[in-house]
C-alpha cells in the first residue's frame, strides 16, 4: 500500500507541472495575442533547436514543456521526435555524477542526432502533423478578446465571490504544493527538479487568484484542466503503477550479464519503456566497464525518461510513431557504434 502511495505522489507531482506548464502557455498566449505562437511555428530551425535544448537538460521537465508546446500545435511532430532523442531524464544526473566528461559527449551526440533526425521527420514523413488533428485542442484566441489578467480593483471581489471552477483550481494547486513539501522533507530535501517544481506551482497559483472569471473559466477550467488535467493524471499513474509490478518480477541485471550479445537490443526495447529507472541499469554498466558506449549511446537515443507520459494522455498515435522512429535511430547508431568499435 505504501508504494501505491508513492506512486500516487509521484504522478500528482508530474501531472502538477504539465498542468502548470499548460496553464502558463495559455496565459503567455492571451497576453502576447498569440504573436510568440506564430512566431515560433514559422520558424522550423526555432523548434528544433528549442527541442534538443530543453531535451539536454537534465530531468523531464524540459520534454514536459515541449510535450505541452505539441499538444497545443505550437511546434512540429519533428521537433517533438528531435525532444525525445535529446532527452535522458533523471539518468542524465546520474551520468554526469559517474562520468561527467563522457555525459558530455553523450549528451552533444544525441542532441545532435535528435536535431537532424528531428529535421528528417518532419521531411518525410508529411502526416507527422496530423497526429494529433483529432485530438488538437489548439489555443482559444478570439481577435476580439483582451484579457486585463491583472485587474487590480478586481482581484479582492473575485475571490470574496469566488466561483467553483477557481476554488477547484486553487484546491488543485494548494495540494500539489503541500505534496512536493512533503515529498520534499521527507526524500532528502530540495534539488533542482523540486524548486522549478514550487517555482512554477507558485506561478500557476497566483495566475489562477488574479485573472479575471472570463479567462479562468474559459481557457484554464474549460481547457486545460477538463480536456487535459485527469487524462494525463491517469495515464501517468496507470504507467508508473503497472512498469512496478513489471520491475519486482523482472531481474533484469541477471539477463543481462548471461547474455551480453543480445543486451544492445535488450537496451533498445526498455527504451521504450516510459520510465526512468530501467535504463539505470545500463548506465551503472557502463560506469563499471560491463558494456561499450554505443549500447548506453542507443538506449539514450531510444529512452526519454517519463517524457512521454503526457503524450500518451495527449496522443496514442503520436507517441507510438515517435518510439518507432527512435528505435530505428537508436538501433543504426548503436549497430554503428559496436560494429567499429566504440
């Protein structure tokens, strides 16, 4: 009971930040008319290079955000594809404590094969857009609309008369903050991940008090949280749940060792898995000599942390096509790299 608790906790601390990160970018997008949106949808080069940026930096946050930016239509499937390969997760803290030199290098090569790859997708395949055309909840933006998001004299009526849909936020964010606290005091204190966790809690939360009912109600209650908000707490919880109970009848170190030609495919297929522990074990071996870099090289390319969590709340098909397209890279780097011999 008490790991389902922790499950429980973890999924409610990644659904906090997508939610907080889709909140943002619906707040950003009123007040700016939608300008950075088209801006940056015009700019191809742009989206690539914002995906293997946020991919790169260590933990999920990064892939979190552009997941967001997708799900809304604000950057291509390739920029996407080009996050995802980019991206180790929480491993990539692991690697740079082991062996931070070679995490470098580690880290510029699968920035660098997500970029082209990222570019390579959105060339060939043309229906890499239309994933999510279904399921594309674009930005509710009319021309007429202006949002005073600030409203001064407003802000003590608001809450004095306060409406359901903003207590049900406020009730959201408020327990999400008292569980990264708890999470917090009781799991070795505060690192990056959790202070750009409060961070962003704390700014969603005085988004939520201070706009005006119209944009709550419209955009963050009718958007966001109902179209949104339980898909993705389900499928983050129902992932992390059922990749636990995979993990306590799986010795996966023992297969491993007994067969040392299979483990480049083996690191390959729990790639796909969306979930950062697994691909642990491969770190940890190559730290201690046990496989070559182009195995670790693979999995990175393939493996995308708890990335793609949201995604698979957001769009099925999409996050099937992405994994396929990243094991094939992941699969002609990591053949490449042990046949020559690195």
């Amino acid at each position: 009971m008490k790991i389902v608790f922790e499950i429980l906790a973890h999924a409610l601390m990644i659904t906090s930040f997508v939610f907080t990160m889709m909140l943002l970018v619906e707040y950003i997008n009123v007040l700016t008319h939608g300008k950075w949106q088209r801006e940056l949808s015009e700019s191809k080069f742009g989206q690539y290079l914002l995906g293997v940026i946020l991919g790169a930096v260590p933990g999920c946050l990064g892939s979190f955000t552009v997941v967001s930016l997708y799900s809304h239509g604000v950057v291509s499937f390739g920029a996407l594809v080009a996050t995802m390969i980019a991206t180790s997760g929480d491993e990539a803290y692991v690697m740079f404590s082991m062996f931070p030199v070679k995490a470098v290098y580690l880290t510029l090569i699968i920035s660098a094969v997500g970029f082209i790859v990222g570019i390579l997708t959105d060339k060939l395949y043309k229906s890499g857009n239309k994933l999510i055309a279904g399921e594309l909840h674009g930005f509710e933006l009319h021309e007429e609309e202006h949002c005073d998001c600030l409203p001064d004299n407003n802000i003590i009526r608001q809450l004095k008369n306060i409406t359901f849909p903003r207590a049900l936020l406020i009730g959201v964010l408020i327990i999400f903050l008292l569980i990264l606290l708890t999470n917090a005091s009781e799991h070795g204190g505060w690192d990056w991940v959790k202070v750009t966790l409060l961070i962003s809690n704390l700014t969603a939360l005085f988004i939520v008090t201070t706009v005006p009912d119209h944009f709550l109600e419209k955009h963050l209650w009718q958007h966001v949280l109902k179209r949104h908000l339980l898909r993705i707490f389900l499928w983050t919880f129902g992932a992390l749940l059922i990749i636990h109970v995979l993990e306590s009848f799986l010795d996966l170190d023992a297969w491993i060792q007994a067969n040392y030609i299979t483990v480049l495919l083996l690191a390959v297929i729990i790639g796909i898995i969306p979930e950062s522990g697994p691909h642990l074990v491969f770190v940890t071996l190559f730290a201690n000599g046990s496989i070559p870099f182009s195995i670790l090289l693979a999995s990175s390319v393939v493996q995308d942390g708890h990335g793609t969590l949201p995604l698979l709340a957001v769009s099925k098909k999409s996050f099937v096509v992405l994994k396929i397209i990243n094991v094939v890279a992941g699969l002609l780097l990591g053949f490449a790299g042990y046949f020559f011999g690195f």
